[in-house]
C-alpha cells in the first residue's frame, strides 16, 4: 500500500462522523443514515483511483453521498410509479402510493417532490418519466420533443434537485 492510499484512508475515516451526520440529514432515519453511510464508503474506496488529490475531499465525499441519496430515491419513484397507458397520458407517472406512511423519511420524499413539482410541467413531466425508467429516447416519443430538449430538461431538473439539496449540508 502506498503513501497516497494510506493518505486516502485517513483522510475518508477522518469525515465519517461528517458524513453521518449529513446521511442523517438526507434520510433523517438512524439505520437508514448508517446504510447510506456505508454504501458511500465502499463507494469511496471503490473510487479512489479518480480522486484528484489537493481537492476538496470532505466535498468529494459529500458529492457522491448525495448521488447515491438521489438515485435510491429515484429508485423509490420507480418502484412505487406505475405507467400510464392512456392516450392523453391523464394519469402520467402519479405513485400508487404515497410511500409517506413511514414518518422518518417522509420529510425527504416531501421536499424531494416539493422540489419537482414547483417546476413547470415541460421539467416535471419528463423528469418524472426518467425516474420511472423511460429512456431519453421513449419520453422525447411519447412527448413529442426533440431528445436533446429532453436531455436538457432532465439535466435542468436534476441539478436544480442537486442545488435545493445543498441546504443540507
């Protein structure tokens, strides 16, 4: 094992009690936070080969914690979404259920579907078919749009997701 690994180490188990804390904040669930503390930390060491050192590492770490937080969200969405098939897609990617009965999480989802809802519906309604697995492709069929208008969107919508999420921190 080398300097810089060794480096690595300390430096990943000197934010842990950070990044529990900001696990805590994301999922606001003691066993949830420590789960996703640990996926983050194996993701970490799986990665450390792409750190950039002289970066801003606790950043790094945080950045990817708020990745995995999104997309295991994105994964609910998915899983609690189903396809609407109607021609005028009335019922377009609305969850079966609310999935807000579990009061710890609740806070998260809600802001999380505070933050897309609040956009207009040509970020929402695209935003909301990638989450629920569509690809690019089949949401710029199904709307009519060219694909890098939908790409755009998405992005648009992801990032502003990312920014709101920065408060967390």
């Amino acid at each position: 094992m080398n300097n810089n690994s060794i480096t690595f180490q300390k430096d990943l188990l000197g934010v842990q009690d950070d990044l529990l804390r900001f696990a805590y904040k994301l999922t606001s669930d003691r066993e949830e936070a420590n789960d996703l503390l640990q996926e983050t930390s194996l993701k970490i060491l799986d990665n450390e080969d792409k750190y950039a050192p002289d970066t801003n590492f606790k950043g790094w770490t945080y950045t990817i914690m708020r990745n995995i937080f999104i997309n295991n969200y994105r994964k609910v969405i998915r899983d609690q979404t189903f396809v609407d098939q109607t021609d005028n897609l009335y019922h377009l990617n609305l969850p079966q259920e609310s999935g807000f009965e579990c009061t710890e999480s609740a806070y998260d989802l809600k802001e999380m579907h505070r933050i897309v809802n609040a956009l207009p519906r040509e970020y929402k309604i695209p935003f909301s078919m990638h989450v629920s697995g569509f690809k690019y492709r089949e949401i710029a069929e199904k709307l009519g749009l060219p694909l890098g208008t939908v790409k755009s969107r998405i992005f648009f919508t992801r990032q502003k997701l990312q920014q709101e999420l920065k408060d967390f921190v």
